[in-house]
C-alpha cells in the first residue's frame, strides 16, 4: 500500500494489488463510497470535489462521469498524477479535470459565468488532521456549494483529529 503524507496529514492511501479499489475514508463502505455506487446505471455524473489529495474518488468513475477535482497545493497534483506512485486518475474510466487554486474561490468563479448547478455532487474534503481552512465552513460557502449543485448531493468529509467539525457543518448546513 501506498500512502501520500504532507507533514503528518495524510492524503491518501492506494493498495497495489487492488489498484483501482477505493480505500481509507473513502472505501466502498464509506458515506461517498455508497452514494457513487447506488447511482443506476447509465446515469452520467457531474462530481466536483474540493481537495485533491490522490484521486481516490476517481476510482468511482464510469463511462461518462466528469470529475473536477479543486486543488490549492501544487505538489498534490504532481505526485497525484504521478502515475508511478498513484493510479487513481490514470486509470479512472470517467473524465477528470484539475483545478489549481482555492476551491471555494473557483467554484464562486465558474459560477459567476455559468447559470445554474455545475455538479450533481459536490464533495468537500480540504479538512486535514492540522490544518482546516474555516473559510470552506462558513456560511457564505454554503451558499456556494448550494449554488453549485442545486437539488444535488453535498458530502463534506468532517474528521479531525482536533476538532469536532459535525456540529458545526450540521449548524451551517441548515
């Protein structure tokens, strides 16, 4: 297994046997992991997910799928493209599009030139053991995502080892 580490935050784990198996926080059993795969067949899915780590979500991919990763750390994309350590992006049968820069900052931005929902799931998951960007937590971030996907999914990757993030997304969220 292999296993993406900036600091002591991890950002990802790939098996090698199981290359495309989907594992850590987003394994099969997971809350993202069931919503990908409860979705019929032949349903083509707009996924925009806001932090990068390895593409892991990816592995969900089917023909047609477009995903939209957002990632605000360079190194991130290179060695989550790095087909020699990570097989997540390379090897997904959806599309898949990287966005340097801020997530929620993009997002406002593609909004601002496009009319109605981008995604029909938007997962956020910019939250690491040390380091959590509150300005994805707000409630004017809410407001966005709600912009972005209209009568869609939003699944907001929460743990912490430091903070209790539950409360406060389920507060904003409502």
């Amino acid at each position: 297994q292999r296993q993406l580490y900036s600091g002591t935050t991890l950002h990802g784990t790939q098996f090698q046997k199981w290359k495309q198996r989907p594992s850590s926080y987003y394994g099969t059993q997971a809350g993202i992991g069931i919503a990908l795969l409860a979705r019929p067949e032949g349903l083509d899915t707009e996924i925009g997910v806001v932090g990068l780590g390895i593409g892991t979500l990816a592995a969900y991919g089917r023909p047609g799928d477009r995903f939209r990763f957002y990632e605000i750390d360079r190194s991130v994309i290179q060695i989550s493209r790095d087909e020699e350590l990570f097989t997540y992006l390379s090897n997904t049968l959806g599309e898949v599009e990287i966005i340097e820069g801020d997530g929620r900052v993009r997002l406002a931005a593609e909004l601002d030139q496009r009319d109605g929902p981008l995604f029909d799931i938007l997962v956020v998951d910019a939250f690491s053991s040390d380091a959590i960007p509150v300005h994805l937590l707000t409630r004017e971030a809410f407001e966005i995502y709600a912009r972005v996907i209209g009568k869609g999914l939003l699944a907001v990757h929460a743990s912490s080892q430091h903070l209790d993030l539950v409360p406060v997304i389920a507060r904003v969220g409502q």
